[in-house]
C-alpha cells in the first residue's frame, strides 16, 4: 500500500495541527484519526519522534502539564508553517486522496471477510439445529406449552445479554477513541447477516 504521508508531509500537517493551540501526542494521534474517518491512526513510534525533531529544529516547545507533555508551535514554527501553506493545501488533497484509497480498501476487506462470515454463520446455524435435534428438543409444536415458553424465555435472555454486552464493549472503547465508521459498518453488516441468519432459522421452525 502506498505510503498515507509523503517525505516531510506529516511533520508539516502536525504543524498545523498545533496551530490551534498546544497539544499532547495522544490528542494529535486523535485528531490525526479522526481526520481519516478511522480509517488510519499513527503509531506513537510515528508521532513522537517526528515532534522530537520538530522541536530540535525550535518549530515547536514542550511545555508540561501535570504528568502530561504538551506541544506548542513556536513563532519560527508558525513562520514555517506561512510559508509553506500552498504545501499544506496539497498534503490535505493527499489526505482526502488517502481516505478514499484506505476506505475502498476496508470495504473490499469487509465484502472479503463478510462471505467467509455468512458461509460461518450458515454453518454455525444448521450445526445448532443438528445438535439440538441430536439432543432430542423437538423443532415444531412447541407454541403455547410450557416448554415453548421456556424457550422462547431463553432465546430472549440470550438477546438481551447479547446486547448488553456489547454496549459496554462500545462504550468502553468509545471512551478511548471515537468509533470509526468502518466499525460501524462492520457491526451493522455483521448484525444484518446475524439477523438473516437467525429469521432463516426461524422461518424453518415454522414450516
């Protein structure tokens, strides 16, 4: 895959990126990701020391903070900064040009992974229903018995927890580093597929 940055284009857009005020290296690997729509965030190993060379050259200062240490522009850093804005303008192109690549590239990923998954899920499904049968739970004739209602109070216990689980996956993750919309795509793909799978089984309860 081609490079996301070209040579010195990366120093230069954190450049930018300070021009708004002073930052630590995980709100510029933040912002940095949020600006590909997640479809790629720096390493540390990227950032630091790309900002530690910056700072070399006195373009930027460190100031501390707490436990936290925090990235400035200095006036030759913004000096800097002015006089290449029309290379600024074509490292944002490249950007837009590098998303549209990186997002064709997790969409063919997802399409890739998502007919392995509906052939798993298939397979998963029809491997349940043999067992259950193996193991002697009748398929039809279960509606409005004590058993069927126990079923279906289970298979609605096993929903919920499902959802609750993942919630908390969600929201645990969120809180460190917004959702990308190629994950949210993928949940909702693997969740569509999950549905069609389940009302397949289902439908076949029914006939």
């Amino acid at each position: 895959m081609p490079p996301v940055f070209a040579h010195g284009a990366l120093r230069l857009y954190l450049l930018s990126l300070l021009e708004s005020g002073p930052k630590h290296g995980y709100e510029l690997i933040k912002a940095l990701s949020e600006r590909f729509g997640g479809t790629y965030s720096p390493s540390a190993g990227t950032i630091y020391p790309r900002l530690g060379k910056l700072e070399e050259e006195g373009l930027v200062a460190t100031e501390t903070q707490g436990r936290r240490t925090n990235y400035r522009i200095t006036p030759a850093g913004l000096v800097e900064l002015n006089r290449r804005r029309d290379e600024l303008a074509g490292v944002e192109n490249d950007i837009s040009a590098s998303v549209r690549r990186l997002a064709d590239n997790l969409r063919e990923d997802i399409r890739v992974n998502m007919r392995g998954l509906r052939a798993d899920l298939a397979a998963t499904a029809e491997a349940a229903r043999a067992s259950a049968r193996s193991a002697g739970f009748p398929e039809r004739g279960m509606r409005h018995t004590p058993e069927g209602d126990r079923t279906l109070k289970e298979a609605e216990m096993l929903v919920q927890a499902f959802r609750d689980d993942l919630r908390v996956e969600l929201r645990l993750r969120a809180s460190a580093a917004p959702i990308s919309g190629v994950t949210l795509e993928t949940i909702r793909t693997v969740l569509d597929q999950a549905r069609i799978s389940i009302r397949n089984s289902l439908n076949a309860d029914g006939h």
